[in-house]
C-alpha cells in the first residue's frame, strides 16, 4: 500500500492533468525507484532519482495547430516590415501593439497596474563614425581596428595623452584571492585588458571555475570594475574563442547606435570610453611597447601577476548624437487561483539590432532566431497555458514577458528587476527563451551554468520525462549564463534558467548569422527542436505554478545570499525535492 501510495503521489507531483496511459508508464518505471527509496528512508531525507521522478511529469503536448501558430509569430516578428526589432525605431513600436493584441486576444491581464506595459527610460547614444585611436605611434581605424563607444551622457568624448595600463584581466574577486588592481591607481587612466578570466586560460579547475566562464569575464563586468577603480578609458582585447564570437559580432554591436538607461548624475560615474581592440590591433601596440602579448596573456592567468605600464600614451575624441526617449518593456499575467501573489514567470526579450546604412544601402537585422524565434515560443505557450488553464486553474500566476534592450546590455530586464510590478521575493523563478533550435529534434536540452540552482533538478526530471538527456553548455568559456535577461533576475535573487539553442544544430549560425543581416526567417525551419522545446518549458512552467515548493540557489553568490535575505523561511526544495519530501511523508516511521 505504501509503495502504491507513493507512486500515486509522485505521479502527480505536477498538477498537469496525468493521461491514464502516462499514469501506467509512470507507474511500471518508478515501481524499482520506489521501492530503492522507501528502503532508504530513515530519519534522514530521501533524495529522489531525478529518472523516477521525470516520468511524473506530465509533459505538455505542442500540436501542429501550435506550430502553425508559432510560424506565424515568428515570420511577422522578423519580417522586414518590423526593421529588426530596434528600441526606439518604428519596429519597436510595431512590435509592442503585436505583443500587446496578443496578450489581450487571450484574455491575458496587464502585468502592470493596468498597463501591459513598463516605460523604461532609455538614452540612444550615437557616437561618430570616424573616429581614430591613436596609440604611442599608431594610429588605427574605428571599426575594423577598434569600437569605442560611452553611456555617459555627455555631447563629447576626449581621451588626451592618457597613460595605458596592461591590467591582465581586470579583475578583483576577493572570493578567489585575486586582484589585478591591486596597489595600483589608475584614475584617469586608460587600462588594457584580456577578455574571459583566468580560469579559461588555465584550464586549471581550481582556478575560478576552470573552463567555464564566470561573471568576472563579461565584458560588462570589466567596465564596472574599472569604473570602479577609477579609470577613464578601458580596451578589451578581442580573442574569438575566449570572447565567443567574432570580431564581426564586436563592431556591429559597438559601433552604432546603442542605449543605456540613465542615472541621476548623467552617468558620470561609469568609464568614459567602453572599447574592443582587435587582437591584431594589441599585438601591434605590444609589439611597439617592447612587450610580447603571448607571454604577458599567459602571465596574466597565474596568481600574483602584476600589471603592466605600457609606456605608450592613448588619444581619442569623438561625439555622441543623443535622444533620450522611452522604450517599453511587455508583460501580461494569468493570475493564480490560490497563490495570485506568487509568479511564475516566461519569457524571451523583443528587440534586436534594429536597422543600418551601409555602402549606401539599408540593412536589416531581423534577428530570427535572436530571438524572434524566443518570444514566438512566449506567444505560442501562453496560448497552449492559457487553453490548459481553462480546464484546471493554475494556483499561482503565470507571467509572459518580453523586455527592450537585452541586445544592448540586458536593460531593459535590469530595469524591470529593480522596478518590478511585485517584489522580487515573491517570484518564484524566471524562465528566460533566448533563441530556439528551429531545426530537427534533439535527444537532449543544453543546460546553462551547473550548480547554480535547483532549476537545474526540474529540468533534468523533466528532459527525461521526453527520454532526453541534459547537455552541459558545450561552451562553457562564453559565460552565456550571464549574457541574457534572466541574469538581471538573478541578480535580485529570483531562481533563472536559460533555454537557448543559438547555432547548437546549426554549425554555421555563429559565424554566419549570429547578429548579422542573415538571420532571416526560412520557411524550411521544421520546428522539430522548437516542438519538444516548447513541450518541456511548458511542462515546467505548470508544475512550478502548481508547486508549493520555491526553487532554490545552490552555490555560494551574491544571488543566494539576496534570495535568503528576501525569502529565509521559504521551503529550500524545487520540483524533484518536493517528490522526495512527499515519499519520506509517506514512508513508515523506524
């Protein structure tokens, strides 16, 4: 009766209504689980196998009718008519009457007060285009040689016979014994540094997190850290491995128009000049420094390294063009039956690289599968949750969403976490789409980041409830944990997971596509990936929003220590936990 009891209740861990077909394949698959479990209990708690607890999942079924749909969304998103999705453009404005009408069609409420939308007060910066840095006695080419561009929201820019500074990484991480500003001043100073952080360089595991990237390798870290160290001018050495992307990637990003939000003193206290060098640009600076950049690069991962004055002096001027404006982020609810003030929350950011003018020609960033390819897996679930809702009343509220300016530095989430509609402790986690596999279906879903949360628990239960495996980050190097919305989230503490899938089945997307004019959308796409995707997001989202269980952080970091404050009595236990406590309340006391 026990083992039958707690097969029973794990079965329907997730509140998804359970098929009585799905029910006998649970039930024949966690019969030998079960009984393993029950032997094991004692006063201690029971960890679940997250196999058997995977089959109790009832995954959510995505239809040819939701594929069709998704299509739909998807080609209007990146259609030519939407410009490329650019913040403060009329394909921002387009954009956000599409999310807004389709929110409203399915009976969606406003996620803000009684707005569908958040105003998120933006500056568009344009800095000129032909600027040149000069560097001891070279002089080199905005573009091709570096990008140089300021959130500061000044008129001009005027970098004069400033010393420069090989800082190695650019990093003080008091947790890992490490600060390559460590005795130095380098107020109004211009600093050198690598991309990445010591750990990728190394290889060593014990150094940082090895291989895989953390936050002190972002490039918007090493601007912070700068800032904070009071340095005028920063240039980040570009390497495509350590960086993730190429060169391309670099000056299409940088050298146009961007957007930043604004402070209270105009931004005067981040760095005046955020910069890329080439990596054929610092060799040649090196080079006429009398340094070797190889050596230095290798010297600059191993503990106790110094930096570098190069005895060369950096010059730079240009001006900025600046708007500000009001760009707006997007969010609707379905509010929960018993739970309406605890959310659940999806979603995929809107915007993309807008639109530019080159060799006389206009050019359109469609950004297909970034991430138009995202919020039409948003659009496509809310319908799918909504319609499922209408049988079975979800018990905490579900939040779509879909946020401005992720391309320029995550804004647009950054200013939803610090304004949120309800306090950050009452969110339960953030699920983030960031680019979806439009291709063939895969036997595994990529996880982002390992050790970070319990998320991680639910999305292997859930996988191998699909007889798919989880797949680590096969670059873990580029730290694309920290490089989308949810980051912004997690920062304030809420439980995130990334689900992307940029040129995972596309070896050529990276190189070819990624922020480029060819990501386009292609009817040849076969959703196989999007479909099974989809189904395990959605599988997800309905048993978090069922759960009385709050996800949790695993490792030590400034996202634990901020949720603990925010939430320090919250049940610790996430989806695969919450099985294990109900088999140890079943279980026959010793």
């Amino acid at each position: 009766m026990i083992i039958s009891q707690f097969i029973q209740k794990v079965c329907f861990t997730s509140s998804c209504a359970v098929r009585t077909s799905s029910l006998s394949r649970c039930q024949s698959t966690l019969t030998a689980f079960a009984l393993l479990a029950l032997a094991s209990i004692g006063s201690a708690g029971v960890a679940l196998p997250a196999l058997a607890q995977a089959d109790a999942l009832s995954t959510l079924t995505i239809t040819d009718n939701d594929l069709d749909l998704y299509r739909t969304h998807v080609s209007t998103l990146a259609s030519d008519k939407f410009e490329g999705r650019g913040p403060l453009s009329a394909g921002e404005t387009l954009t956000v009457n599409y999310l807004v009408e389709a929110y409203k069609a399915l009976g969606l409420k406003p996620a803000f007060g009684d707005s569908y939308t958040q105003p998120v007060p933006l500056a568009k910066i344009t800095p000129s285009s032909d600027m040149a840095l000069t560097l001891g006695q070279h002089t080199f080419a905005g573009g091709s040689a570096f990008t140089a561009r300021t959130q500061r929201i000044v008129k001009d820019i005027a970098l004069k016979n400033s010393d420069v500074i090989f800082v190695g990484y650019g990093i003080n991480a008091p947790e890992y014994n490490w600060n390559d500003y460590a005795g130095l001043n380098v107020k109004g100073k211009t600093v050198v540094m690598l991309v990445n952080d010591p750990g990728f360089a190394s290889k060593d595991p014990n150094l940082f997190q090895g291989n895989a990237m953390t936050y002190y390798g972002r490039w918007t870290y090493k601007y912070e850290e700068a800032a904070r160290q009071g340095a005028e001018a920063v240039f980040i050495v570009h390497e495509t491995m350590p960086a993730g992307y190429g060169w391309g990637v670099v000056e299409n990003s940088n050298s146009n128009t961007k957007f930043t939000l604004v402070d209270n003193n105009k931004n005067l206290s981040q760095v005046g000049v955020m910069g890329w060098l080439h990596l054929n640009t610092a060799r040649t600076v090196f080079e006429q420094a009398g340094l070797d950049y190889a050596a230095l690069k290798e010297q600059a991962s191993t503990p106790g390294f110094k930096p570098i004055p190069m005895k060369v002096k950096a010059s730079l001027t240009f001006s900025n063009t600046i708007t500000h404006a009001q760009s707006l982020n997007v969010a609707a609810i379905l509010p929960g039956a018993s739970a309406a003030d605890e959310w659940v929350m999806l979603h995929a950011h809107w915007d993309h690289l807008g639109k530019s003018e080159k060799n006389g020609k206009t050019v359109i960033y469609n950004g297909a599968v970034d991430n138009a390819s995202g919020v039409a897996g948003v659009l496509t679930l809310a319908n799918n949750l909504v319609a499922q809702s209408e049988q079975t009343p979800f018990e905490r509220t579900l939040m779509f969403s879909a946020f401005t300016a992720e391309e320029t530095g995550l804004l647009g989430a950054d200013h939803f976490a610090k304004n949120p509609p309800i306090p950050t402790a009452n969110m339960v986690a953030f699920l983030n789409i960031d680019g979806m596999n439009v291709n063939n279906a895969v036997d595994y879903i990529l996880q982002y980041g390992e050790g970070y949360s319990s998320l991680e628990d639910d999305l292997s239960a859930t996988a191998a409830a699909q007889g798919r495996t989880v797949k680590l980050d096969p670059r873990p190097q580029n730290g694309l944990f920290f490089r989308s919305d949810h980051f912004a989230l997690a920062r304030q503490g809420v439980p995130s997971l990334l689900f992307m899938s940029l040129g995972d089945t596309d070896p050529n997307f990276i190189a070819n596509r990624y922020h480029k004019a060819d990501d386009d959308y292609l009817p040849s796409w076969t959703l196989g990936g999007v479909q099974q995707d989809l189904a395990l997001i959605g599988t997800m989202m309905s048993g978090l929003a069922n759960s009385q269980q709050w996800p949790v952080w695993k490792r030590d970091s400034d996202f634990k220590k901020k949720r603990l404050i925010d939430r320090p009595e919250a049940p610790a236990a996430g989806l695969v936990e919450s099985a294990a406590e109900t088999a140890e309340s079943e279980a026959p006391k010793q």
